[in-house]
C-alpha cells in the first residue's frame, strides 16, 4: 500500500506545484512569484548549510561520548532532506522542506517520523509473528531465527572446534563392525 501511496505522490507533486506557482503568479504577478521562488532557495540553502553544520558538529560531538546517535542521525537526515526539498522549486516543497530543517519544527517532524516508524515496525512484527504461526516458512534471519548479514550459520547450528592443532579428515569407528572389510 505504501510504494503505491509514494507514486501517486511523485505523480501528483508537481502538477500540485504547477498549480499553486499559477495562482501565486495570478495574486502577486510573474516576476515577483519568480523572484519570490528564488529567494527561497537561496534562503533554504544557507539555513540547511547552517543546520547541515549543526547537525554534524551534534552527530560528531555524539559519536566521540561512546553514545547511541539516534536523535542526531534523524536531524542529519531530515537536514539532508529538507534541503533536497528546498532545492526543488516549487512552494509546496519549500513549506515542507523548510519543516525539515528549521531548528524549531525539526523535532516535532522527527517525532512524528518517530511514531510512523515504530507503527509500521509493530504492524510488520505482528504480520510475521500471523506467518510463523500459519507454519509459513521464513529465511534464515527471520521468523525467530537470528540474523547474520554475513550469511553465517545461526549460533545453535555452529559447530565448535576445539582449541590446538585439528586435522580434517573422516573419521572411522573402529568398534563399530560395519566398517570393517
């Protein structure tokens, strides 16, 4: 549902865009909606260099105390996303691209992302958990078994070898009667 959602989004943006820059043009005039786009680009642009800045020197400054940058990594992104938002020219963008970057607005969109996030986070664990007890079959990593990114068999799997010298080889059973000639 949601890639569907992102294309008619894409698809709908810039004849949204089209149509908010004409009414513009129409109240104030061409040159001055041109003009008033420009402006907010080059005001977009220093205010995301600014907080770009900000965001790293934060992100850094995390980073050096041995802690978890959860907050900061989400102002980088929304920095960086902002920016791309505000570099597009268009109203529309800019109102959300300026959301994205503006010190005092980024944290109430990084909660909202927040929230969405661990929404679908919980709604994709309970779908898995429907699967799994449907007797769906999973690949390694998911449905209970942990996930290597290597490929690497699961801990319970692994088998262990012993400390010191170990050659491979078969190994033959002499009591075992079947494998005498």
């Amino acid at each position: 549902m949601l890639p569907l959602l992102l294309v008619l989004a894409l698809l709908a943006m810039p004849v949204l865009e089209i149509y908010v820059i004409i009414q513009v043009g129409g109240v104030i005039g061409a040159w001055p909606t041109i003009g008033l786009l420009v402006a907010e680009s080059v005001l977009g642009g220093w205010i995301v260099r600014r907080e770009g800045r900000r965001a790293w020197r934060a992100l850094e400054e995390t980073l050096r105390r041995g802690v978890m940058p959860d907050r900061e990594l989400g102002d980088a992104a929304l920095v960086m996303a902002g920016g791309v938002l505000l570099l597009t020219p268009g109203f529309v963008t800019d109102v959300i691209g300026f959301a994205f970057v503006l010190p005092f607005t980024r944290p109430l969109v990084r909660r909202a992302v927040s929230r969405f996030a661990a929404r679908r986070m919980r709604a994709a664990e309970a779908r898995a958990r429907e699967r799994a007890a449907a007797g769906a079959v999973f690949p390694p990593g998911f449905g209970g078994a942990p996930f290597d990114p290597f490929g690497r068999a699961p801990e319970r799997d692994r088998v262990e070898t012993p400390p010191g010298p170990v050659v491979r080889g078969e190994v033959i059973d002499e009591d075992d009667p079947s494998s005498r000639s």
